[in-house]
C-alpha cells in the first residue's frame, strides 16, 4: 500500500486556520494552528483599509468585521478577507508544531 492510501485510522487531527482575502488582488495566506493569531492579522488588515478613510454611508453599510469574515467597502472598492478552518491528520508521534 503506498503512503497515499494509508489507512488514516489512529492518526491525530489537528484544526488549522487560513486567512484567505482579495483587497486589490488576491492576498498572501496567512496560515497557523492558532485562530486568534489568524483573527488579529485579518483585524488589522480590516482596519488599515478603513485607516483615515471618509466612508459613504452606503459603503459603511456593507464593511464590518466578525469571527470568520470581514469587508471593507472604500468608494466603491470592496475589500474581502475570510478565514477557513482545516482539519489535517498527522500520522501519529508526530509532533503538532505551532504555525
């Protein structure tokens, strides 16, 4: 059997978060097994969009920020980030290292 159809039976799971965004193109990921550090990236950069911006009530109506997606809309421009959670198995006795 090769290792690709290894029977995952007994491995340990392990959750990690993805901050995935289109601002003027698509974002880098930001990738870890801590969600909090995910949400404060995603937090920031929700917030340096809005940074010393004027917003039209109509785009203030559509930006928010919440526990697994934000957007910013600056003139018309929308701005998108969102957070994926992902369970991975890792074979077991190997280590869970923090991203």
């Amino acid at each position: 059997m090769t290792n690709v159809c290894k029977n995952t039976q007994g491995n340990t799971p392990i959750k990690i978060y993805v901050l995935h965004g289109y601002t003027d193109g698509l974002t880098d990921p930001i990738v870890s097994t801590d969600y909090e550090k995910v949400y404060a990236a995603m937090k920031t950069a929700y917030e340096n969009a809005l940074d010393g911006v004027e917003q039209e009530d109509s785009d203030r109506e559509y930006s928010f920020l919440e526990g697994w997606s934000a957007t910013a809309v600056v003139h018309g421009d929308w701005m998108e980030w969102q957070i994926a959670e992902l369970e991975l198995q890792l074979p077991n006795g190997q280590p869970a290292s923090q991203a």
